[in-house]
C-alpha cells in the first residue's frame, strides 16, 4: 500500500474512534448527519498516541468550525456577542471574521476547537444538539491564516465597544429603526424555544416583521414618551417579540360576565372566565380590557399615531391586531409610569406582577436586557454608518480560509 493509502486508512480508522466515542456519549443519532461529512482536508490528519488515548490531528495546523455567516455587520456582531457568552463555549475561541466576496464582505463566525477531531467533532454535535449552531463546516488553517482571524476578531470587538459612543436619545430614527430591527429579530431567533424546537415552537420573525415591529416600537414609544430601551426590554421578557399565546389555561374570578368571556365555572354568584394572553407584549384578555377602557378616556390625539397603530372604538377580544397590541402595551406602560411617578423600576415590575404586586426579578430581567440593547445600539449607531471593515485599522482578508 502506498503512503497516501496508509494514511487515509489511518485517518478514516480514528474518525471511526471518534464516532464510537461520541455514539458513547449519547449522540449516536446525529452521527450520520454531523460526523460523516467531506473527505479530509489537506493536509489529512493523522491518529496518534498520547496521554494514554489516541488523537487525530494534523501537526501545525488549527482547526476550526465555520458555524455561521452573515451578510449584516451588525447582525452578524450580535450573533458573535451571544455565542462567545455561552457556558458550552466556554473553552473554545469564538472568532468574528470578515472575507471580500465577488460581491459584497462575508461575515464568518469560527469556532477554535482543540486540534483532536476524536474530541472535536462530539463537542461540535454537543453545541449544535443545544441549538446554538446549525450546520458548519470545519477546516483547518495555518498559524498564519488563524492570527489574521484572531487580529480581525480584536478588531471587532475594539470598534463595538468604543468609549465615546452616542447616547439613544441622540440617535436619528433611521438609525433606531435599522438597529432596533436587526437586535429584535437576533432576539427571536436566540430564544431558547426557537433553538431548541420546543413544542410549541413559536415562529421567529423575518427581517420585515422585524423592521415593522422596530417602527411600531419607536411610533408608541415617542407617542406616550416611554424609555425605549425599557419598552424593548418588557418586549423581549414577554416573548422576545413573537406572537405567541401564554399564560394557557389561566382563569380569573369576575363579579359578572362580560361580552366576549369564556365562562369556565359559575359559583355564588360569580364567574370564571378565562384570561390567557397573547401577542409580543403578553396581554391577558382583562388587562387589554382595562388598557381600552384607558384608552377611551385617554385625552391625547391619537390622529398622531399612524392608522394601523390607533386601537378601535369597540374591543373584540378575539380579533385585535398585533400592531394595535403594541399601542396598548404602551398604554399601560405609560399608566404605570404615571402611578408610580416615574419610578421606571416599579413600573416595569408592576407590568409583569401588577400594581399591587410588582415583580422585582421580572424588572431585573427587563433591566438586564435593556442595558444590552442600549449598549449595542449605541455601539452600532458609533460607527456612523460605517462598516468596521471600511476602517482603516481592518482590512477583510483576501486569503481562502485553507491556505
């Protein structure tokens, strides 16, 4: 047998290891699927003897996973940002990397695995089996090739978290909604429901409902002069701004019936009705009964919101739009920040626990997420318009990635 033979044979002998070691650990379904994928790259790795258990890896050379690409920037950053901030990755070097294709740049996410496919590979089907990744493609590169995406990486992360940035108030519109539209739809597709296919799993919005959602968002926002970032954070603690019915099955005692109930038990006089919620903003049904009966006697000028946001005269609480939601959502917001005097903190608790009850975990989860999104919107809106690869201290890579 020739040496090229002998070292495929070798090869294909240590990814069987590998496989039977990852079917071990319980993922023997996925093998098919994650562990045969293309022939070995050059050069083919070679199995060998070390520490008392075997490794296949392939001497000067690094490998990598490609786990994602993008062609926005600033989706592809908040993708990196989530991923690098994951226990399961805890040990592997994230990398977000720039590359010129024939028509535009390419934003690649690497992951940097240890150089052992027999440890590699089961760890890749683990990441992927948690729903942080889809499919990848893995590679290997030279010293050379892996410090460039290191250098491209640094780069990253040096201009997203410039000191210096503009603060939200000071952004224009048009900034808000891009970068509002780009950070809601990263925050459906992250959720744990989505990346995990639960049953029900709730449908994660395209890039239009996202930049439909982010406009409706800053309308009601400026309409009854909200903290935006706050009114982001109660949208992504709802439901991560997926329309999507919660609280099932939940039922309230009411004195009398009312039009549009479902009487589930009448005792003593009284009745119980069902009270689900739904939408972005997790509205029960008496809630946006209360939110309408406030509108009614609201005394703004609604003709000031566009038409498509303006709640209707009559409810049906079967039949609202899902934008007209966001009004109400706001609505309330607005009346319980008028209650507490501003108090942003009780507010945003009062939202989830009610007035009598505000909930403070729920307000410190608000507030965590409304940080985040003010940070990486003021980060983005930094850059004025700018991409990072259009700076001078970075310029994309024209190397293949298997130099």
């Amino acid at each position: 047998m020739s040496q090229k033979g002998r070292r495929r044979v070798v090869f294909w002998l240590a990814f069987g290891l590998a496989a039977a070691s990852f079917a071990a650990w319980g993922g023997d379904k996925y093998i098919r699927r994650e562990l045969v994928i293309t022939a070995p790259p050059s050069p083919a790795p070679r199995w060998e003897l070390g520490a008392g258990h075997a490794i296949v890896t392939a001497p000067d050379r690094f490998l990598v996973a490609e786990v994602a690409a993008f062609e926005n920037e600033f989706f592809a950053y908040l993708v990196f940002d989530y991923l690098r901030t994951r226990p399961l990755l805890k040990f592997v070097e994230v990398m977000l990397t720039a590359d010129v294709t024939d028509h535009d740049l390419r934003y690649a996410i690497l992951l940097h695995l240890p150089n052992d496919l027999i440890e590699a590979m089961p760890l890749l089907a683990r990441v992927r089996v948690a729903g942080y990744i889809g499919d990848y493609e893995w590679r290997y590169l030279s010293h050379g090739a892996l410090n460039t995406r290191r250098l491209q990486t640094s780069v990253f992360l040096t201009a997203y978290n410039f000191p210096g940035r503009p603060k939200l108030p000071s952004l224009t519109r048009q900034e808000l909604a891009v970068y509002m539209g780009h950070f809601v739809r990263f925050k459906s597709l992250t959720d744990p429901r989505v990346r995990r296919g639960l049953d029900p799993e709730p449908v994660p919005l395209t890039s239009q409902q996202a930049g439909e959602l982010a406009n409706d968002i800053i309308d009601v926002c400026e309409f009854y002069a909200l903290p935006i970032d706050f009114f982001l954070g109660i949208g992504a603690m709802e439901n991560n701004y997926m329309d999507v019915k919660g609280d099932l099955g939940h039922s309230v005692w009411k004195k009398r019936a009312e039009k549009g109930d479902v009487i589930l038990r009448r005792r003593r006089g009284r009745v119980l009705v069902l009270n689900e919620s739904s939408g972005v903003w997790q509205i029960t049904r008496e809630t946006l009964r209360y939110a309408h009966r406030r509108y009614l006697q609201d005394c703004r000028d609604y003709a000031l919101l566009p038409e498509y946001l303006r709640p209707p005269k009559e409810l049906d609480l079967d039949k609202v739009d899902p934008r007209v939601l966001t009004t109400y959502a706001g609505l309330l917001f607005r009346d319980l920040l008028d209650r507490f005097d501003g108090d942003i903190a009780t507010a945003v608790g009062a939202y989830n626990g009610g007035p009598g009850n505000p909930n403070p975990a729920y307000e410190e989860g608000v507030r965590l997420v409304a940080l985040y999104a003010r940070q990486v919107l003021e980060q983005a809106a930094g850059l004025r318009g700018r991409r990072v690869t259009e700076m001078s201290f970075l310029r994309p890579s024209r190397q293949p990635l298997t130099p």
